[in-house]
C-alpha cells in the first residue's frame, strides 16, 4: 500500500524532473527518517537544557558574587564572539580526547558526539537566553516592583510573584527567536558525524547524484520545525498576555 | 545639583594622578611583560617547550587560514548588503506581487540553516563555468561566499526594512507639505538617518558571518578550521591538539571580540543621542 503511493509519487515527481528514487530503497529511506528523528530528539532535548543554561547563567550574572561573576561573563563573552563549530571541535575533538584518555582504565569513554551535541548547543543557546532573560529583567518598571513592596510583598515573593513573571513575558519573543535559531543550530551536528538529517543526506547524495531533491526535502524540514517553535511562542505569547504590558 | 558642580573640578586631576602612577599595575601591562620575561627566558635557556615550537612554525599556515576566513567574510558582506539593500528596497514596491516575493525571499533564508545553505551552493553549482570560448574555474570558496551571501542579504533586507520603518511617517509628510520630492526625501531625510540606525544591528550581521565562515572548512575550502585540523592530525600530539584548536577559538574571538564591542559602544551611543 505504502510502498505502491511511494512508487506514484516519485514518478510523479519524476515529471518535475526531481529524482526521488532514493525513497523506495528501504535502506536508503530508513537511514533518511532516521536521520530525521535524530535531529526532532536533538531540538527536543536541547530546547529544554538551553533554557535551563539560561536560566541559571543569567542567575550567575545577576548574583553579584564577586567570584562568580566574572568567569561567567567572560564564558558569556568567549561563546557570543567564536563560531559554534569551533567550540564543538573544542569540545568533541579535545575534551573528549582528554576525557577518554583519563578513563581508559575505567572502561571507556562514556560521551557520544549525541551527547557533546547537545552540550555545546545549549551551553550555546543558554548565553543567547541569559542575555534577553536579563533585558527582561532589567524591563520591569522600578515603579511596579516599589508598589508591590508597599503592598508588603517579601523579597522572595517580589521575585517569584512580580518580576519574574513580567521578566519573562518581556523576554519571550527573544527567547523563541533564540529556539528557532538553536533548531537551525543542530545542522552543525553532521560536522562530527551525528546522523542527523543533513548527515543522513550527505551519505545517501553521495551514492546517488540527487542533491538538490534532497536540500529541498532537509529545507522543508527545518522549515517546518522553525515554524512549529515560532507558532508554539506565539500561542505561549497569547496565553500570558496580560493587559496593561505589550500588545 | 549645586553640590556636585563644586565638587567637580577636582576630579580629573585626581583620577589622572592615580591613572600616572596605576599603569604599572594595569593587569594587561603586567601579564604583558610576565609573557615576555617568560619568552625571554626559553630564548636564553633554549628550552622552549616542543608544543609552542610546533606553533610557531604552523602559525604561518594558520594566519593564512585566519586571512581565507577574512576574505570571505568581507567579500560575502560586500555582495550580501548589496543584494539586500535592493531586496529590501523593493519590499516598498507599490506592487503586491514584488512585495510578497521579497517577503517570501527573506523569509526562506532567514530561516534555514547556514550550513545546508553551503551545501546547497557548493554542490548545486558547476566547478567551472564556459564563457563563450575559455573555461573559468569556480573555486569552492567563491561558492561559500555566495552560500553565506544569501542569509546575509535577506538579513539585510530586514535590517534595512526596520531602519526605514522605524522613521516616523510625519517625517515623509512634513517633508512633502515642504515642497520636497520623494526621491529628495528618501535622499536627503530618510536615508542619513536610517544609516545610523543600521550600523549597529549590520556590524552584529558582520560578526555572525565572520563565525559562519568556519563552516566552510565542511565543504573543502582551506580555512582557519582546516589548516588546524591539518596541523592537528600532521604533528599528531595530544598537548598540541588541545594547543591548537584553543588558538583557533582565541583566533576568532580576537577577531570578532572587538567588532562586538564596537558595536556596543555605537548602540550607547545612539541611545545617549
């Protein structure tokens, strides 16, 4: 059934002049969806562990513990201004080589590159949250927080109740642009061989000559994913609006 | 108010007084020397450890790397803010069907991967091209330009889009009850204010494509990354492994650091103006 629909859509396509014969190789297609799965497991963890990074980097930042603080910054400022490659090399091909030195005795090395991935892009990403989870903050009106302390709210319930609320309602639409950004991200997994869709697709464009169908295939893709993070902010946005603050 | 204008005069000279006599305790001046006394001592000692060697003689390889990533960036900066600033010219078309193909234009790029676009480039167009009767080779580099010039004008598009929006409409009537011309307003009225709107957000543009650049050493073309893998993998020692790709990270911030922080300076700047 499925195999016979395959069949009439690639002719079809065919007639366009896109060669997607790829699809009714059953290794071929497997590795293709598979390759598709690794990158929604990617996103799926690394949008909730950037968002934990954030939270606890612009934490860090705002503690104003002379110890803490400038670490930090300068970890914020070195992740800002160096390309992610890089950092993932720095993490994948050096770390790793040192961790896995170190534990060669100990049974091995128990980091994957899935693992390093998902790392450095949310240690990534966390920096970009830190910085509009801060302008969020710092956003709130002076005025709201002075008259919730006359109302006799506590330093605690200030914060929990009053300006984190705000803060994050402020910080939002920065915040999913950042996740539609760490989505785009994970492509720079296939750089140290995670099979992820674009990885997936350069083993397959490599038997057959059929880049193009298949650039438009990882294209819609991540398009979709991009368009299902900024649709999920907005209804988030819509949910929390609150009258008085934004439009 | 009154207070703190009499109190003012004297504190510049103080602070140029303690300036004077602190620049020997400037953290920078300090590591500065120690890492020269430091290289001075393994000159005279000849004991130099065998890592900073190595370094030394890849240097050359890895700053003409660091150059190959230069040269695309400007280059990609150039060619994408010209085709942006046309893209985004002509998201005003009085035309509905322009303006829906520049949204859609910006759109697409802006929302795709940089990588896959560099693929996309590098795969899809010939190695070399026939002009009439001579062959004309089409190096992978002039591909990843043109990979990376495709976000880089639909972003300046954006940009461009958002700084002439950002004038206030009353501008463009205030100007027209003045008796200009609307080329005349765009010229005179519109465009030196929305030039320094732009720089600011096209200098954070620059930055992210200097750091994309290094996605081109996944598609062969002999960059930063690719000439310290090559040393990496030729010298083939775990200190220098982990020597060399934390210069290659020092590399691009060093370079990138300081556009960043230039480009702060300009946002304080216009914020205070």
């Amino acid at each position: 059934m499925i195999e016979s629909l395959l069949t009439q859509g690639v002719a079809a396509l065919k007639l366009l002049g896109l060669n997607y014969a790829f699809v009714l190789n059953l290794s071929e297609r497997t590795a293709f969806v598979r390759g598709l799965g690794v990158t929604l497991q990617l996103c799926l963890l690394t949008i909730p562990f950037s968002l934990a990074a954030g939270v606890a980097i612009a934490a860090a930042l705002t503690s104003g513990r002379t110890w803490l603080v400038p670490p930090v910054r300068a970890f914020v400022e070195v992740t800002r201004n160096t390309p992610t490659l890089v950092q993932l090399y720095c993490a994948f091909l050096v770390l790793n080589m040192i961790i896995s030195q170190q534990l060669q005795s100990h049974g091995g090395n128990p980091m994957t590159p899935f693992v390093w991935v998902v790392i450095v892009v949310s240690l990534h990403k966390g920096v970009f949250h830190a910085e509009a989870l801060r302008a969020g903050i710092e956003a709130v009106p002076r005025v709201t927080l002075e008259a919730a302390r006359s109302l006799g709210f506590s330093r605690r319930q200030l914060l929990w109740r009053v300006e984190l609320p705000l803060a994050l309602r402020f910080a939002l639409p920065s915040l999913v642009n950042n996740l539609v950004d760490l989505v785009k991200m994970t492509a720079v997994a296939s750089a140290i061989a995670v099979g992820e869709v674009t990885y997936e697709s350069i083993m397959i464009w490599t038997q057959r000559d059929n880049v193009l169908e298949l650039l438009l295939l990882i294209l819609l893709y991540f398009g979709l994913l991009t368009w299902l993070v900024s649709l999920a902010g907005h209804l988030l946005e819509q949910r929390l609006r609150m009258p008085g603050y934004g439009q | 108010m009154v207070s703190e204008l009499t109190l003012a005069p004297p504190a510049p000279t103080w602070k140029l007084a303690g300036s004077a006599a602190s620049a020997w305790r400037k953290p920078w001046f300090l590591a500065a020397s120690a890492v020269l006394a430091v290289l001075l001592y393994w000159m005279l000692t000849n004991s130099t450890p065998a890592v900073l060697v190595y370094l030394w003689t890849w240097s050359p390889a890895l700053l003409r790397g660091l150059s190959a990533n230069i040269g695309i960036s400007i280059l990609t900066m150039a060619l994408g803010t010209a085709a942006g600033l046309l893209v985004g010219a002509l998201s005003f078309s009085p035309l509905r069907l322009l303006r829906v193909a520049t949204r859609c234009y910006v759109q697409v790029f802006r929302n795709a991967p940089v990588l896959v676009l560099i693929y996309f480039t590098t795969y899809l167009f010939p190695f070399e091209v026939r002009l009439l009767s001579w062959t004309v080779p089409f190096p992978d580099w002039i591909k990843v330009v043109l990979g990376l010039a495709l976000p880089a004008s639909a972003n300046v598009a954006e940009i461009f889009r958002g700084a002439i929006q950002s004038i206030p409409s009353a501008q463009w009537e205030a100007a027209h009850s003045l008796a200009f011309r609307r080329s005349e307003i765009f010229l005179l009225i519109v465009l030196p204010q929305c030039v320094r709107r732009m720089l600011p957000p096209w200098m954070n543009l620059y930055a992210g494509i200097t750091m994309s650049t290094a996605l081109a050493s996944l598609v062969g073309v002999h960059d930063l990354v690719d000439a310290a893998q090559i040393a990496s993998n030729t010298v083939a020692r775990t200190d220098f492994t982990i020597l060399v790709y934390f210069t290659l990270l020092g590399l691009f911030f060093a370079y990138c650091y300081p556009i960043a922080c230039a480009t702060r300076a300009l946002e304080r700047h216009h914020d205070r103006h």
